[in-house]
C-alpha cells in the first residue's frame, strides 16, 4: 500500500462540499485508490478515513485530513465502518509499503517484519477494505485470464511488471527502457507490486517513488536508494501517526 503525503489543506477553512477536494487530492496524490493501488481513471472517490456517516465524526466530513481516494470496491466495503486512528495503519501516516508484502498470486498479506502488534494493525486495514478478500473466478470458458476484481487485476499487473523487467534486464543502460516501465507503471497502477518486481534495482525504485505523486514526499523512502524508511517519518505530523 504506497505511502503517501497529503501536504498542507489547499483552504485555511474545511471544505463546505468534500467534492471538491478531489481535483487537489489528485494532484497530489496520484488518480490512484489508496487502498488497493488501482488507478482509477474516472469515479476515483474522495474517502473520508473516519467515517462521515458516523455521528462522532460528523465534524470531519469537510476536514482535509481526514481525506484519502478510494475505489468504488474499498470504499462500499469500508462504508461506515469506525476507523480508531491507533488501530489501524493507514497510507498517510504510516510506511503502509513496508507494512504489506504483494506476491505473484495477487494476495496482499501483513510485512513479515512487523511486530505483533503492527501485524494486527496490518491486518486490520486489509479487512476495513476487503483486501484480503479471496480471488473470484476469472477464467471465461476458453480458459483465457478475465481480470475483474482487485485480486485478478494485481495478479495481471504483476505479469506485465515482470514482462517489463525482462525487457530493462535485456538493455543494460538503455534510458528510454527505463523511462518507458516508469510510464507503464503510472498508466497501470499498484506501485507496490512494481516496487516488489523491481525489488533488486534500486535505481528503479527510485524512479518509481519519484514518479507517483506525493510518494517521494512521505519520507517512507530514502533519496538515492529508495531504501523503506521506518517508521514513517509522518511530515505533517498527523496523530497517530509512524506506527509503522
Ligand atoms: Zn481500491
């Protein structure tokens, strides 16, 4: 799950209507769903992380800190589920990449560096949004790959991922090889199953943590290895923040 950095609210107010955060929230963030890592090209959702239906959190429904972009599947699976800030890890506040492990089958599953108690946090965060949901069937009668859910469609992202590193792997310092999978990545989504791909060429990762927005400003990567920075580093010093 890519970490990300919201920055500063673009208003010295709340928004009168969260709508319009959107524009803002894409600029910055990437037209990505911050849970699940798909890119959304149209319907991406401003998320409130605390619910807005809730009553306790009724004040936060206009408050720029309280917005992630979510998919139409993460968010009417988490709809108004309450979210306590200290029990689960959350993209802008926690390393949410370090955090999580991606394999090629398309599961999402807890770090296997974390403590107990970030392992449940991990854990958590995967249910409030149905990340580890099994994969539906996605073979049409042919036998051929149809990839409609959020399973399928990490494991079908993988496969180009890994087509693509044979190809930077086939032109040793070819520029334009490298630029292109960077290009890819951004058009297909799930940064972290690129990143995982990429795992042993440190100049891609930096690349890729450079190239979607609001990534590099997490400070959950060092500059010049992309080496996980943990805990986050949580710039904005938002509460609850660097659990993992
Ligand atoms: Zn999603």
């Amino acid at each position: 799950m890519r970490p990300v950095r919201r920055g500063p609210s673009p208003l010295s107010r709340d928004f009168d209507d969260y709508k319009d955060a959107k524009a803002e929230l894409v600029s910055r963030l990437g037209p990505y769903c911050s849970y699940c890592e798909r890119r959304i090209a149209t319907g991406l959702e401003v998320e409130h992380i605390q619910p807005k239906s809730l009553a306790a959190y009724s004040a936060l429904i206009g408050s720029w800190g309280n917005f992630l972009l979510a998919c139409l599947n993460c968010n009417r699976t988490k709809r108004d589920k309450e979210v306590a800030l200290a029990e689960f890890l959350l993209p802008d506040r926690d390393n949410t990449f370090a955090a999580y492990q991606y394999a090629a089958d398309g599961k999402v599953t807890a770090g296997a560096g974390l403590t107990g108690r970030q392992r449940q946090m991990a854990q958590a965060t995967l249910g409030l949004v149905g990340l580890d949901k099994p994969v539906e069937k996605f073979e049409d009668s042919n036998g051929k790959m149809v990839a409609l859910d959020r399973v399928a469609q990490r494991m079908q992202v993988w496969g180009i991922a890994e087509s693509a590193k044979v190809d930077v792997e086939a032109s040793p310092g070819v520029e334009a090889v490298r630029r292109n999978v960077v290009r890819t990545a951004l058009a297909e989504g799930y940064f972290s199953v690129w990143m995982t791909v990429f795992a042993g060429d440190a100049e891609m990762r930096e690349r890729l943590v450079d190239g979607f927005s609001g990534t590099r400003e997490s400070g959950c990567f060092a500059v010049g290895t992309a080496a996980v920075v943990q805990p986050a580093p949580n710039p904005d010093g938002l509460a609850n923040g660097g659990k993992a």
